[in-house]
C-alpha cells in the first residue's frame, strides 16, 4: 500500500501553460450565463422555488400535521414536499446571507432542499460561522464555473458543520447507517437472509477504506481468473487464489496537520476517521511526494496514477461525481494508437484526467472537446449547441492558490484562538480563590 503526500505548497516543476483564456471575465456559474435562454428558464424556475419557500413558512406554534395538509393541498404536492418547502422557508429566514446568495437562481429545489435538511438541527449559536463558510465554499473561482451537484454539496455543508459542531452533522442521505452511529467504529458488519428457497442474500457493510481494498482485490481476481465478482470471492474463501493489491492513500505532508485534517487519511473520495486512518498508516509500505510526471507509453505509471486520482477526485465531466477510483484514465488530448508514442499527445500528469465510463464514452465519441490546465482546471466545450462550462478537481492533491491559502489561515487561526481562550478561561475558573 502506498500513501501519498500532497504537495499543498506549489513547489513541482509543472510546466506552464497559458491560463484558460474564457469570454467571461468574473468569476460565475454556467447557469447563470444570460445568453442562454435555458438557462434563463432554469434560473426562474428555482427562484420561483424560492419564492414559495417564503409563502409557505408558518408560525412556530402551528402543528406540523395541519400545516403539511393545507400546504399539499394548496400545492398539489404530496405532503412530505410541502414539507421540504416549509424547511427551505425557515432555512431562508435564518441565514440571511445565504437567502441572498441563492436568490440568484442558481441552484435547483434539489440543491436548496439538501441545504435545508442539513441546517435544519444547527444550533443558533453557529449559525453565522457556517453560514460564512458556506457562502465562499458555494462561491464560484472560474468564469462559466458547472453547478456542483447535490451530492457534493451535501457533503461541503457536512464537512462545515463537523468542523464547527460535530453534535449537529447531518447524515448522509446516499449511504446506510454508518458503523459510527451504531457504537462500532470501523468493524465490518455481515448479515444474510435465508428465507429464499434456492439463495441466500448476503449484505456485507464496511467502511470506506476496507471496503476499497475489498472492491480492488474482487477486481484483480476477476482479471486474473477471468470469471464473475461472486466467483472470484469464491475462490478467494476457499483459498483457491491468492491475489496482491495496492492501495494510495493520501495524507497532507507540506502543511501542518492540524490545519488540514488532522490525524486523518483520504482513500476512496473521503477522509477516514482518526482510529482508522491511524490503522491504515500501520500498513504503509511505501511513502511518495507526487507532482507532474511523464512516460513514454500509454499506460500511466503507478505514481502518475496517483497523482491524477488525487488531484481530481472524481469524474471530471460537469456534475458528474463518480469517485476517482472507479473511473478510467483518460488521455485528454487523444492517443494515436496507429504511431508508438501516440504521436503529439503523451503519458503524463499534465494530459490525463479521470472520466467514468460513461463519459469517457462520451468524449471519446466526440461530444465534447476539453482542455486542462495547470492548475487542474479544465474547459469543456459541447459540439452540440458550442456552451462552454469549467471543472475544478476535487480531490487532495488540488494545487493551492493564494485565495484558498488565505482562507485556510484564517480558519486555522480562528479555531486555534478559540481553544486558547477556552483553556485561558478554564485556567482563570482553577484559580478562583473560596
């Protein structure tokens, strides 16, 4: 198993490139593009969204029954959507600032639903700390930057809420209970159902690290054997093949550890708890620094292979938010297979990206053209109506611009006050005189 170490500091000898050069000259959301009259269609719509939200906040006092009743009938909704508008109502009346930001239109009823539910049970007291934080996490960097889907906005606001009042993080909507809750930390659970007159139904939870290994090591037999996922764990069980897999796992090297994520290690799209992370780093066999890198060939290195699935995270294709892991590497300016070295287009950090299956398909058909830049950025272009929308990686090893740096400071030096003015008042209440 390999852990890798992100450079959060700039200091690879990437090449450089011209930035990408775009129509717009701010920092905005594709969706917002006022040229576009679908998009201007699908901006009113969420805006209107909006605007029943605030219609549809009752008192306090009224019971949540009667309420939800009036409000379907009204609607012409089931109840539980009318529901979902009275959380997004209150929602819009405690954060202000928020309410603002989203009256641009940019997000769909999806988006603002998720936003709701998770702030649904924060304390007051936080309220403004997070509504802070999630203004500039939800704030866009490039020109024509693409919508971030449901998922990954979900998981910003939990991640923002953890880190300001773990008590009050939300679950995640996508995934089972997770062992955590349960007062079993990290341990797989296996179950099975018995009741089939010719089967058995087995469900097996793991967390996302053992899982990871487990899905790797499914996949190689399967390679090596040539068979089915269920016969390669089969013959696994039974001892009849025997299989080696490697694993990168990342962890902040350059920077300190207690203004990341300290203690903890990110492996398949999540960082892992601190008692896991701390077992994975016990199975470490090999440590490396990875930045740009080439090879002659059209197969990446492992190292090249770690670098682009940690600096991208997930699919790079607009919305799209396949973990890293399961997708494919693609050669961004294309390989000719026809000459051995593929002619003008190379092995290399700087012309690989991660594209699930489907869109590798997609691109490849060619859908879509796309550009990457150095800072990992990519412009896609559609060979269908010719729009133009932008990707930021989302993985570890994204490269730090001053903006993120200074944003980064401040909230590690806002958090390390806040502990020594907690431990200067418990210091002050010992020394009280009786």
């Amino acid at each position: 198993m390999n852990v890798t170490e992100p450079l959060f500091e700039s200091d690879t000898d990437t090449p450089t490139d011209s930035e990408p050069h775009l129509h717009a000259p701010e920092p905005s959301w594709r969706i917002l593009d006022d040229a576009d009259p679908l998009s201007r269609a699908a901006v009113l719509t969420n805006q209107h969204h909006l605007a029943i939200a605030r219609m549809c906040v009752p008192d306090v006092q009224e019971c949540v029954a009667d309420v939800s009743s009036r409000l379907g009938v009204r609607l012409g909704v089931a109840e539980h959507r009318a529901l979902s508008y009275v959380c997004i109502g209150f929602m819009l009346l405690n954060f202000p600032r928020l309410a603002a930001n989203l009256g641009q239109g940019h997000l769909s009823f999806d988006h603002v639903r998720r936003l709701a539910d998770s702030l649904e049970c924060l304390p007051p007291e936080f309220h403004e700390v997070v509504e802070s934080d999630l203004l500039q996490a939800l704030s866009p960097r490039r020109p024509l930057q693409a919508t971030p889907s449901v998922k990954r906005v979900g998981k910003l606001i939990r991640d923002i809420i953890y880190q300001h009042h773990p008590p009050a993080r939300p679950k995640d909507p996508d995934e089972k209970v997770r062992q955590e809750d349960k007062g079993k930390p990290h341990q797989p659970e296996l179950g099975w159902d018995e009741r089939g007159a010719e089967v058995t139904d087995f469900f097996l939870t793991m967390n996302k690290g053992d899982s990871e290994e487990f899905i790797q090591m499914i996949k190689s037999v399967c390679r090596q054997e040539k068979c089915s996922r269920g016969a390669a764990l089969m013959l696994l069980l039974r001892g009849q093949c025997t299989t080696e897999v490697t694993l990168n796992i990342y962890r902040p090297a350059t920077v300190s550890e207690s203004e990341t994520e300290p203690g903890r290690v990110w492996i398949a799209g999540d960082w892992l708890e601190q008692e896991a992370s701390a077992e994975w780093m016990q199975r470490v066999k090999h440590v490396a620094s990875p930045g740009w890198a080439r090879c002659a060939g059209y197969q990446p290195t492992p190292t090249i292979r770690a670098s682009v699935i940690g600096r991208d995270g997930h699919c790079r294709f607009p919305g799209c938010d396949v973990i890293a892991e399961r997708c494919d590497l693609d050669h961004v300016n294309r390989w000719d297979h026809s000459q051995p070295l593929g002619g003008s287009a190379e092995t290399s950090t700087s012309n690989l990206h991660c594209l699930c299956r489907k869109h590798h398909k997609l691109k490849t058909a060619g859908q879509w053209d796309v550009s990457l830049f150095p800072d990992g950025t990519e412009v896609w272009t559609s060979h269908g109506d010719g729009h133009t929308v932008v990707t930021e990686p989302g993985g570890v090893l994204g490269r730090e611009t001053f903006e993120r740096r200074a944003s980064r400071r401040a909230r590690v030096l806002a958090e390390h006050n806040r502990i020594r003015t907690e431990a200067d008042d418990d210091e002050a209440a010992e020394n009280i005189p009786f």
